[in-house]
C-alpha cells in the first residue's frame, strides 16, 4: 500500500477554496482526504489518498492525462476542478510505501 500526497501552496485567499473545490471534486465518500495547514507554511493544501500499488496510481495518472473523467466525479465539479492550476503557486508530490 501507499499514500500518495499532492501539496499545495496556495495563493493568499484561495487556499480555503482550493480545498473546497478538491473536496466537491472527489466527493465526500473518495478514497482521498483533503487537508489544510494548522500550522507550518501557509496556505498549504494537501489531498491525500491511498493505492494498494503505484501501478494503481501510473492508470490514474495515464487516464487523467488523456483525458479520461474519472467515472465517480459529478462532471460540474470536474469542469470546476480543470481552473485548479490558477489557485495555486507551487505543488509537489510526496509517495510513501506504508510499513505493515
């Protein structure tokens, strides 16, 4: 298993709602859990989300990049979530392998 973490730093008034638009976007019921800083760098947004292999996340990655909506996102929120990119400075990807 592994936990793949995509940080934001969000650009000032727009953190809030980055992570509104990510949680409507991936739906309350998602694999993926929307977090913002209590203390550390501000305006940081975190969407993590779980995946039993990276095979698992290269699909996701491939089917985004072509294109391809993912089938459990209201098409509203996914037309939302395509301006994302204008709420934010900087990002980076964290992936851990999960210890059992």
């Amino acid at each position: 298993m592994y936990i793949i973490r995509d940080i934001f730093t969000a650009k000032p008034g727009q953190a809030s709602k980055l992570a509104r638009l990510f949680r409507k976007a991936f739906g309350p019921d998602s694999n993926t859990r929307i977090m913002t800083d209590m203390v550390g760098d501000y305006n940081t947004v975190v969407a993590e989300m779980q995946v039993k292999s990276l095979a698992e996340f290269e699909k996701q990655m491939e089917d985004y990049k072509a294109g391809k909506p993912d089938p459990t996102m209201d098409p509203k929120a996914a037309e939302e979530l395509s301006k994302y990119t204008e709420m934010y400075l900087t990002g980076r990807r964290e992936i851990f392998q999960i210890v059992e």
